[in-house]
C-alpha cells in the first residue's frame, strides 16, 4: 500500500470518503471546508449541526450528498501558534483518528487535504512530513486491508513540497 500525491479539487474526487479540514463548529467556513460544503449540498449542514461540533484533532463522519465522495470525515487541525503549543500532536490525531474512523466503515479509499496550512498557518513543510509519516505508518501498522489514501494538495507549490517531503522521508508514494 502507498500513498497518492496529487494536485486538484478534492471535491471532485469520487472516493470513498474526503476529508474535510473543519473548524470546532463543524458547521462549515472556507478554504476547503466551504468547497465542500458547496459542492455537498445544504443536507451536509444539516447533518454537521446534529454532531456537536468537536475539539482540535478529533474527527466525526457524515454522508457525502452531492459529493461525488460517499462519505466527509471532519477534522479539525491545529492554529499554528508557533510550534510550542502541541499543534504537531494534534495534527498528527487529525490524520490518525480519520484513517481509524475509515478503517472502521472500511473504506477502501480515504482522500486527504493538507489540514491546518491555509487559514489556520501551519507551515506546510513540517506540516506534510507530519501527515506522510502518520499516513505511512498506520497504513504498515494498522490497515489491515488495502486501503488507498490520497494527499490532495490544491496549488502546484504545496504538491511539490509533499513530493520533496516524501523523497527525503524516503516515503513510498505515487503520483
Ligand atoms: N481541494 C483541496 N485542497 C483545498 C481545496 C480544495 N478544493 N481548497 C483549499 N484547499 C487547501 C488549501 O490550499 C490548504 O492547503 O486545503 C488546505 C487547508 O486550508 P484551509 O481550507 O484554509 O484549512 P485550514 O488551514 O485547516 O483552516 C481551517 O479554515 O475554512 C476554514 O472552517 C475552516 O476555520 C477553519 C479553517
């Protein structure tokens, strides 16, 4: 099992579930939340306001809608606050506690956006090594049947520090 790295909408991926980078409200924003929530239709809302919301690095799963994805796992990611403040443990939770949830609906396909590097300011260098590596190894440790994650990465400089990252992580990846 490797990992994808591609550049695109995520929105447009038909997967079993996209991942969607949330706020604690869990009741929609912008960047990639407000693309999904677009693309999702009003029903997404409607389901997201019976979740309670939910804290920094927990994830929660609703129907996809209008989404060619079945399935939006939501996450919400660390604000950068320099480093210090446990955001590289939380973001890695982010990742780790959405593979799980895919893993226990068995999802065969589970597409990623780079959680925290837009509007909350996580810096995407350290940012993609955190997700690489966590995707890496619950993939050998915990995936238990093939399971297909996608890295989607909306510009073409992010896709290009993924694919560095992986190099230089020696992570297994595909393009
Ligand atoms: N497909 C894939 N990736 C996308 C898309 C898209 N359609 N739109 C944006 N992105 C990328 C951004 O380029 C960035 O790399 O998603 C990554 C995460 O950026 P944000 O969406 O700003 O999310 P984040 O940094 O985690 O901040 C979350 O922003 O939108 C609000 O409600 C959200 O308050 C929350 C905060």
């Amino acid at each position: 099992m490797s990992i994808k790295i591609i550049q695109g909408d995520i929105t447009k991926l038909s997967v079993d579930a996209i991942v969607n980078a949330a706020n604690p409200s869990l009741l929609g924003g912008g960047g990639v939340d407000g693309a999904i929530h677009r693309a999702a239709g009003p029903k997404l809302l409607e389901e997201c306001k019976s979740l309670g919301g939910a804290n920094p690095g927990q994830a929660k799963i609703t129907h996809g809608y209008d989404l060619p994805a079945r399935w939006v796992i939501h996450t919400v990611g660390p604000l950068w606050r320099g480093g210090k403040e446990g955001e590289p443990i939380i973001l890695k939770r982010c990742y780790e506690n959405s593979l799980c949830i895919a893993r226990s609906y068995e999802l065969r396909s589970i597409a990623f956006p780079s959680i925290s590097t837009g509007a909350y300011g996580y810096p995407i260098e350290e940012a993609s090594e955190i997700a690489l590596s966590t995707i890496e190894w619950f993939l050998e440790n915990c995936a238990y049947y093939e399971m297909e994650v996608i890295c989607v990465l909306h510009n073409k400089r992010d896709y290009e520090v993924y694919i560095q990252t992986a190099k230089i992580l020696g992570i297994d990846y595909e393009v």
